[in-house]
C-alpha cells in the first residue's frame, strides 16, 4: 500500500517599490581650467585669495569630496569649508 503525498503550494505577489535618491552620474564643473593669480612678493602672510569652487548638481554624498592644491612648494595651502548640506567651498 502506497502512501501518497499531496504537495501545495501557495504563491504570493509581492510588489517592491525602490526609491534611486541619487547616483554619481555628473562630473563637477569649474568655471575655467585652470585659475592663475598674480601674487606679490610683499603680500601677507595669510592673505586669502577666493577660487569659485566646482558646482556639482549631485548630491553632496555624491559631490565634490575633496580638493587638493598641487603644489611642491609647501608655501600655499587651502582653507576648505563645509557647508550645513554636506557640500565644501574653499574659502
């Protein structure tokens, strides 16, 4: 005498919503290239020149991270600021 088994199966549709808040998709955007500034020897130490900092239309998790002077000297250095939002400026 055989016994038999009687299988079932319940199947469900689930339906998943999924939110992209944002992806690094754009490259950060200066004004120009390069920024030249014409210093003089008799201008003091600690003076600030501005440079317009990159806008970015991602998000700040996805913004501009960091910047970075390349110089050798070790004469210069930059002041980075960061905004409530998360975003920086150099200051």
């Amino acid at each position: 005498m055989g016994v038999g088994l009687m299988a079932s199966f319940d199947w469900q549709v689930i339906k998943v919503s999924v939110e992209i808040i944002d992806i690094n998709d754009n490259a950060p955007v200066f004004s120009s290239e390069h920024v030249v500034f014409d210093i003089v020897e008799a201008t003091q130490f600690g003076s600030v020149y501005v440079v317009q900092a990159a806008t970015d239309v991602d998000s700040p998790a996805y913004g501009v991270q960091k910047y970075e002077l390349d110089s050798e000297s070790g004469k210069f250095g930059l002041q980075i600021n960061t905004k409530l939002d998360g975003s920086q400026e150099v200051g």
